[in-house]
C-alpha cells in the first residue's frame, strides 16, 4: 500500500471558542502530516487562538471574510499532500479516531471521495450532504478550484454535484459535535449568516439552470434581509420551486433552531 501525505484544512471564522482544540486534536493524529489553518476574516479572537500553534501548523490569514469556499481554495493551492482532509473549526469534542474514521476508506480503498456525516436527527438528514468533514485527493481538486473559490457558503454543495457519487463513500462519524452558530454568534449575526449560506447553497444549485428574473431579483434580495416575517415572506414568493424549497429546508429550519 503506497504511502499518503496528508494535509488537513481547517478553515476557520469566529471559532474562537474551538479551534484550539480543533487544532490540537488534529496535531496529535498520526494520519495527518500537515495542518493548514486559514483565518478568514476573523472578527473576535480566533487568529490569536491559531497564533499558538504558528511552529507546528501553516497559517494564512485573510484579512476580509471571503467565505468557505475562498478559504478552502487557499489552503488546497498551499498543501503539500496528495490527499486532502476538510474538517471544520466549530468541534467540541474531536478525536483522533474521528479522524481515522473519516480517512481509512480513502486510505484503504478505492474510494476518491470520503464524506463524513454527523449522527443526526432523521428530521435534518437531508443536510448530511453539507458536511464540511471530507477527504479527496488533491489532483481531483486542483481542476474545481476557480469554482471552489467563488461559490462561497456552496462549495460542499458544489463537489457534491461534481464528483461521481459511485467513488464517493459516506461515514457516519460516531459522537461528534459541533457548536451551532447561535451559540457562538449573537442572534442577528447568526440569522444573517444562516441566510447567506443558504443562498448561496441555491446559487450553486440554479447555476447551470435559467434561474427565473424574479428568482435572481429575490435572492439577491435575501442577503440584506434581517427579520424573519420578510424572509419568509420573499422565499415563498420565488417562483423556481427548486430554489424555493432549499430556502425553506435549509434557512427557515435554522431559524426554528434560533
């Protein structure tokens, strides 16, 4: 079996509550070779927080959020390794053997594509394809990056899409948990960052589809919208039924959360 060079990814916005651990968790895994840390755009303390590992992990700091996407790209074009493994920053209790779980099928199969799905309730299992845990190998990213790039809060729904699902193996990743952003954010900012997301998750979705005017006019809209009644009622306005029902599944069920 050929040896692998891995190097783990961790994009990073306001964690400051977990990364440390995060991090310090993944350093100690004897699978991963090299940690990429990109601050992206943090506003509170998180890149003091990846500051204490600046001798044993890469840092890349983005100055103005750009988005999951953009992060996720910079640390691709930065990794040494011939596999790459996406893990998110907001972990309270990762493991070592979290790790493993979610790169043995890669390691020792023929699998091109690993994806690792928190246990969830069955109401929210149609948001395990969103899951930031993943690992591929870097050459089958390096054609995707320009889109990786741009799509944003998308870009796990755009791999999604791209990547042939017969290569692709899904781990149910036992007793990880991560913080919801209502704990880590205040409620506006949360709410914002839920809709955000969610839009760009359609975007990437519609984006080989004619999207409709009035579709394209309101999610536009979405993005500078704050209170709940005007969400709802625009969503339910976009008359692409696709886009329509990612907004309701996606946005409104984080809102019944907040």
């Amino acid at each position: 079996m050929p040896k692998h060079f891995i190097s783990a990814i961790v994009p990073a916005y306001n964690e400051e509550k977990t990364i440390a651990t995060v991090l310090a968790v993944i350093l100690k895994s004897p699978k991963v070779d090299e940690v990429i840390c990109i601050n992206d755009g943090s506003t509170d303390n998180t890149l003091e927080e990846i500051n204490n590992f600046k001798n044993k992990i890469q840092i890349i700091e983005i100055h103005q959020n750009q988005g999951k996407g953009n992060a996720m790209a910079e640390g691709i074009k930065k990794a040494t390794g011939d596999i790459i493994l996406f893990l998110d920053a907001d972990f309270t209790n990762l493991t070592t053997e979290h790790i493993e779980t979610l790169l043995n099928p890669i390691l020792n199969s023929n699998y091109r594509v690993v994806m690792g799905i928190l246990e969830v309730k069955p109401i929210h299992k149609i948001f395990s394809n969103l899951t930031g845990q993943r690992a591929y190998y870097k050459e089958d990213l390096l054609p995707h990056l320009k889109y990786i790039s741009k799509s944003k809060y998308g870009a796990e729904t755009y791999l999604n899409v791209v990547f042939n699902k017969d290569e692709t193996k899904k781990v149910v990743i036992k007793g990880l948990l991560s913080l919801p952003k209502y704990q880590k954010l205040d409620q506006n900012t949360a709410l914002n960052t839920y809709i955000k997301e969610g839009v760009d998750i359609a975007r990437v979705l519609t984006d080989k589809s004619i999207l409709s005017k009035q579709g394209a006019k309101i999610l536009k809209e979405l993005e500078d919208v704050s209170e709940v009644k005007t969400l709802k009622k625009k969503i339910k306005e976009i008359p692409d039924i696709e886009v329509r029902q990612i907004l309701e599944k996606y946005v409104l069920r984080h809102i019944r959360d907040l």
